[in-house]
C-alpha cells in the first residue's frame, strides 16, 4: 500500500454520530441497513446503506454511535441516496463489525 502524507489523512473527515433510526433495506443487490446517523448542530443527520446485516439488524444498531466518513460525494445505492460511508472492520469470517468509540462522546467529534 503506498503512504501518504499527513496532509492527506487530513483530508479525510471521520467524525462520530449516533443512529437515529435504521431500516431493512431488501432491494438492496446485497443484503443491508439503511441508517440515518445524527452527527450533532453542525452536520445533521446523514444517511448511509450498510451491509452489516450478519451481526446487526435495525433494532439492534439504533442509539449506537459510529465512526463514518462524512466528505465524500454522496452515491446512489440502489434508490437510496448514501450521503456517508460508515466505517467496519471484517471479523473472522469477513463480516463488517462497526467501528465506534468505546465511551459515549459528543456526536460530530473529529477523529484524530
């Protein structure tokens, strides 16, 4: 993988929010969640597909606080608009397991 500077990782805006409220989304080409992540005054609510439907379902994710990117272009997923891309890291099987601090902080706090 090639480096990059620091400049560059500045670049990429991480910031935490809370799900507010998540949906099944079947039409999905790929089994997913729609959510909708509430990242406080400055940024509102976004949404985002997800596919993290082995280990979550939408009752289960909703008042969870998520790491996501915030400053890409929104992308059409099917006939949902994805305004962030909620991060995940693969557990043992390659399933997407969400990243969120481990202690509840202000939602739109800047990852650094």
């Amino acid at each position: 993988m090639a480096e990059i500077s620091f400049e560059d990782f500045l670049k990429v805006d991480i910031r935490v929010g809370k799900v507010v409220d998540a949906q099944p989304y079947p039409e999905a080409r790929k089994p997913a969640i729609k959510l909708w992540v509430d990242f406080g005054a400055e940024l509102g609510v976004r949404k985002s597909s997800a596919q993290i439907t082995k280990h979550y379902t939408p009752e289960s994710v909703i008042g969870q606080q998520v790491m996501a990117v915030v400053n890409f272009p929104p992308r059409q997923i099917g006939k949902f608009m994805s305004e962030i891309l909620v991060l995940g890291m693969p557990d043992a099987d390659g399933e997407v397991v969400l990243i969120g601090p481990k202690m509840e902080v202000p939602e739109g706090g800047r990852l650094y």
